[in-house]
C-alpha cells in the first residue's frame, strides 16, 4: 500500500486560507445594505400616523385577582 504523501498540504492550506478570506471580502463588499431614506428637507415632517404622536399606555393583566 502506497504511502500518502502530505508534503504540499502545508502550502495548500496556507494559500487556501488567504484565499477564503479575499473572497469572503470581495463578497461583502458587494452586498448591500439597507440605508435610510434622505430626508431633503432639513424641516421636520409631521407624522400622518396619530399614534405616533403620543405615547400609548399598555395595561398589562394584574397578578393577583382584585377583591
């Protein structure tokens, strides 16, 4: 039986690895990500939704039953 020769793993684990990271780079690079709208004016726009004008109160259940 054929002895298996591992003299190249070294350089080919040491090249792959560098490469691996080049093309986890370069993909990155080329996504997208989402970016909030510009506002062109620099007033401040009021809301058309009325619940985001004023905080709403959240009543949770009560822990212990009321007498």
């Amino acid at each position: 039986m054929p002895q298996l020769d591992t003299s190249t793993w070294f350089i080919t684990i040491t090249t792959m690895l560098p490469t691996l990271y080049l093309i986890t780079q370069l993909k990155l690079l080329n996504t997208s990500y989402y970016k909030p709208p510009s506002q062109k004016n620099s007033n401040k726009q009021t809301p058309d939704n009325h619940w985001q004008l004023k905080w709403t109160k959240i009543y949770l259940p009560y822990s212990q039953p009321q007498r």
